[in-house]
C-alpha cells in the first residue's frame, strides 16, 4: 500500500523526467531552425555555369583520365595481353615484363585468375611516348613539383575500380613512371 508520501515522490521524479523532456526537445527544435537557410528562388546563368564547371569536377576526380595502356585495362586476360602487345621479354604466371624499346618499358602483374590486376609504365627522357600530366589526371589537372623538380601523385578511383599514380624523377633525364593498381576488396 502507497503512502502519501511515496505518491509525491512518484509525482516529483515523474515531473523532472517531463521537464527535463521537454527542455531537451526544446533545445533541439530551437538549433534545428537557427540552422535552417533560406531557399534561395532565383537562379542565374553565372550560378548554373559554376554548378556545371563542379559538376565536371566531380566527375574527373571520380574518373581517372587513363583506364588502359595499349587496349590493356584492369581486368584484361593474360590472352588479351599477349595478343595487344604481343612476346613478353619475361612471360610467366605471375605477369609480364615489355620492353618496347630503350625508352619505354611496362610491367603487367596477373591475379590469381590471370587477369591483370597491374600496369607500370615507365619512360625514360629519351622517350617519345611520355604521357602528359593531363593524359592521367584530366585536363584541369597541374603537377605540384617538388623544389627538386620531381613530381609524384596518387589518387585512388573507387568507381573506377583501381588506383592510379603519377612519378617523375628530379634531373636533366627525368622518367616518368605511371601505375594503375585494382583496388584490393575489404573481406
């Protein structure tokens, strides 16, 4: 059986609960509208040309500008290899070493499904074929260069599906080495 007592108590802690409630969603409510922005109705051509430059950025920085070497992509069979860039200087079930001429040489790495999971290129300075800054990054891209004169980026493309990077060496005879790596997959 209840005393009078116990009853006011229940009621008390009861009546905090709710006051402490309410102050809460008080504070919530009030921070929800001092955040709120107003809707802004008129839209210039200034603004929808800025929202298309962003737009396009968006999409180089989820895209790279390489996605094959030669007709060679990520994913590429050892069979398509062989027939793209034909006799390897070494051919084996790990992948493929290419050397095109003194300048230009590529290592090809197998998975174990023999597909191939990377593409290394590497020019030296004599080379003809040195791609660009642009060619991998996209045409908005500009190489930071160190003090030295060397470049160096990498930039991961998960819609993509692989990873690129960029590496120019310091000197008078710089080489150039690009790499495409597959991203490996969390289990």
């Amino acid at each position: 059986m209840f005393t009078t007592t116990a009853i006011y108590q229940v009621n008390w802690a009861s009546g905090l609960r709710s006051a402490a409630l309410s102050f809460f969603v008080t504070l919530v409510l009030a921070v929800a509208a001092a955040a709120q922005t107003p809707v802004q109705t008129a839209v210039n051509t200034t603004d929808v040309e800025s929202d298309q430059t962003t737009t396009a950025a968006k999409v180089a920085a989820v895209l790279p500008g390489l996605t094959n070497y030669k007709g060679i992509m990520i994913g590429s069979t050892a069979d398509e290899v062989r027939e793209k860039l034909g006799k390897a200087k070494i051919d084996d079930k790990d992948g493929f070493y290419y050397r095109f001429d003194d300048s230009e040489f590529a290592q090809i790495r197998l998975d174990k499904n023999s597909k191939v999971k990377l593409i290394s290129i590497t020019h030296s300075s004599e080379s003809e074929n040195v791609p660009a800054y642009t060619d991998i990054f996209g045409a908005g891209a500009t190489p930071a260069a160190k003090p030295d004169g060397s470049v160096y980026k990498f930039v991961r493309y998960p819609q993509a599906g692989y990873w690129v990077a960029y590496s120019r060496t310091a000197g008078n005879d710089p080489s150039v080495t690009v790499t495409m790596q597959k991203l490996q997959s969390l289990k």
